[in-house]
C-alpha cells in the first residue's frame, strides 16, 4: 500500500531539504566570515602599525638632526671668531635633512617636514649673514676706534708742538730782547 500522497510529499521534503541546505550555508558562512573578518583586520591594524611605527622613527630621526641644527646655529650666535666649519657642518646637516623628508616623502606630514627644513635653510642664511655683518661691523668699530686713538694722539701731539711752538717764541723774544 502506498499513500496517495506520494509526490507531494516527495516536494515538500525537497522544499525541506533545500532550505536546510540554504540555512546550513547561511551559518557556515556566517561562521567563516566572523572568523576571517578578524584576521583580516588584524591585518590592516598591523599594517597601519608599522606605518605610525614608522613615522614615529622618523619623527624622532628628524627630531635630533634638527636639533643638532639648531644647537649648532646658536653656536654661530654665540661665536665672534671664524665660523666656516661650524657654517660647513650645519649646511650639510640641512641637507642631511633634506634628503630624509625626501626618502620619506610618502608620509603624512612630509610637506611640514619640508617647510620645517626650509625654514632651518633660510634662519641659516640669514645668522650667517648676520654674524657676516655683524664681524664687518667689528672690523669697522675696531677701525674706528684706532683712528680715533690716532686722531688723539695727533690732538696730543698738535699740543705738544703748538707749546714747543710757544716756547721757540719765547726763546726768540727773549733772544730778540736781549
């Protein structure tokens, strides 16, 4: 004896059959994902890591090169005498520099690091030039102050000879008189 029913029960455990199998897939995948989306942003945080990691190394690098910089640009402030290898030194610093931002110009902030670098180049050429003058103006006070020690020693000398000028006269008149 076999029921009446036959075919629609043979579809209906096929319509059963597929949504199990629909539902099945549905919570593999769920399940997949939820394990691959983690390692997947593992991923990119480690990326994005190494990436401030990075910027943090250069942030510092650039840091002491400029701060050996400036240390020796107050030098040059401080110096009166010749100041050529400490001018040397601190050009080739800039350039070190220079050549840092531009190995690291992918970064975020590479455009303020080379304003930043700009800037050093051009406070460099302007207390180069500045302690430039300021030597000339030593050299011209120096000047100044030995010809105003000769013009001294001229006056010194132009009143010894007006009173031995004075003294030849009285000399003369006293001889005249005599």
């Amino acid at each position: 004896m076999q029921p009446l029913n036959k075919n629609e029960r043979r579809r209906t455990f096929l319509n059963f059959l597929l949504l199990f199998i629909i539902s099945i897939i549905l919570i593999l995948t769920t399940i997949f994902v939820s394990i691959q989306v983690p390692f997947k942003e593992n991923q990119q945080l480690q990326k994005d890591m190494r990436i401030v990691t990075n910027e943090h190394e250069f942030s510092t690098n650039y840091r002491n090169q400029m701060s050996v910089v400036q240390f020796d640009l107050d030098s040059i402030t401080r110096t009166t005498g010749e100041t050529t290898q400490l001018e040397a030194n601190i050009k080739t610093n800039i350039a070190n520099l220079y050549a840092l931002v531009k190995q690291n110009d992918s970064m975020y902030n590479s455009q303020l690091y080379q304003n930043m670098t700009d800037v050093l180049s051009r406070l460099r050429q302007t207390i180069v030039s500045y302690h430039a003058q300021l030597h000339d103006n030593e050299k011209a006070e120096s000047f100044q102050s030995k010809i105003d020690d000769r013009d001294n020693k001229i006056k010194a000398s132009q009143v010894t000879i007006d009173s031995l000028n004075g003294i030849i006269r009285g000399l003369q008149a006293f001889k005249s008189i005599k």
